[in-house]
C-alpha cells in the first residue's frame, strides 16, 4: 500500500478514529438517543430510502458536506453510510481531518442493510 500511495495517491482508509461496523452492530449502535446519523448519497438515492432518523448529507457537494457537517458535534460519535461503502469512507477520512473523534461506517452500505 505504501508504493501505492506514493505513485497515486491512493490514502489507506484505516484510522484510529473510523470504525466499520456489520449492520447488526450498526443497528444497535443507530438505536440510541441523540445518535448522529448520516446518510452521505445524493438527495435523489436517499429520497429513494434511508435508514430512519437519517440526515442528508451529500459527500459529492463538497462545500455543502463541509458546511452541514461541521453543524454536528465533534466530540459526539458520528454513523455514516452511502450506497455501498466507498462514499461514507471518503465521507469518514473527512470528518476525521475536521476534527471528529469517532466516525462509524456501516460496512456495505444500504445495500448491505437487512433492518
């Protein structure tokens, strides 16, 4: 992965502050109070269903997804998903370099979700 990074700049999606989660600890986790959850495909794919208590976020608006996601708390953990996993870790990778402490992907996105 090193030689990778250096000729194309491809970023390793581990840190210590992202955590992916199986959907059954995904949805346990979703299903306390005050939970910040974030669904980061466009307006469009999450019109078309979300995870309840889902906000928003669309991780290809770059200035909006900076703007709307720097109005949750930063000390709190946040739960992203997208359609299958790639967008919510380069959603996650974001967060993290924004300050988040605790950043949760749901492994395999919506896709990947049973409940």
């Amino acid at each position: 992965m090193g030689i990778l990074s250096v000729l194309f700049g491809v970023q390793s999606p581990k840190s210590e502050n992202i955590k992916i989660l199986a959907p059954a600890e995904f949805n346990a986790a979703i299903t306390q109070k005050n939970v910040q959850l974030v669904d980061v495909r466009t307006p469009r794919e999450f019109s078309g269903g979300a995870i309840r208590n889902a906000i928003n976020i669309d991780v290809f608006q770059k200035n909006l997804f900076h703007e709307k996601a720097n109005k949750l708390d930063k000390q709190k953990p946040v739960y992203l998903y997208c359609r299958s996993g790639n967008r919510s870790q380069q959603a996650a990778r974001m967060l993290v370099s924004a300050g988040f402490e605790q950043v949760f992907d749901l492994r395999g996105g919506y896709m990947n979700w049973p409940y």
